[in-house]
C-alpha cells in the first residue's frame, strides 16, 4: 500500500520493529500505564486499557512508526503483569 509516496507494509509485525522502537513503544506504554495508576490513585482497571492505548498510538503516529493496532495490542497485554508488578514494587499498598 502506498500512502505518501511510501510504501506501508500492512501486516507488518512487532518482531520487525527496529529494537529502538520496541523499546521506545514500550516505554510510552508504561508512562501512559503509570499516568493512569497516579491520576487514579489506583492499579488501572481493565476498563482503562483503551485510554492507554489510544494515547500510545496516538505516540505512534506522531513519530511516524507504522505498526497495526493489534500488534501494539498483543504487546501491551503481554506487558500488564509486569507494569502492575513494577508499580507495586514503587508504591506497596
């Protein structure tokens, strides 16, 4: 597909992602998941994964990385554990 003059591969994966933007994606995800947990004074709640990651994608677009929703999706719940568990560690309640 071409979309301003640039050739956007659609079925592209999270392994194809260079690791600097693995790890900068993740990194927003965690920002986004630790803003949530402050401003709520709370672990997010399932309910509150959309908020995140419209936000991190909204990130994504920004910066011009092309990588389907799912894809982003698959990742983000496969990091939840270790978000929550990071947070606990930095506020224990």
């Amino acid at each position: 597909m071409l979309v301003d003059g640039q050739f956007l591969q659609i079925n592209k994966r999270w392994d194809q992602l260079s690791m600097k933007q693995r790890e900068l994606i993740t990194g927003w995800m965690r920002e986004e998941y630790f803003r949530v947990a402050t401003e709520g004074g709370r672990v997010p709640y399932i309910g509150d994964k959309e908020d995140i990651l419209d936000r991190v994608q909204a990130r994504i677009d920004e910066r011009g990385i092309w990588i389907p929703a799912g894809e982003v999706r698959k990742h983000y719940e496969s990091r939840i554990a270790r978000f929550r568990k990071s947070l606990l560690k930095l506020h224990p309640e």
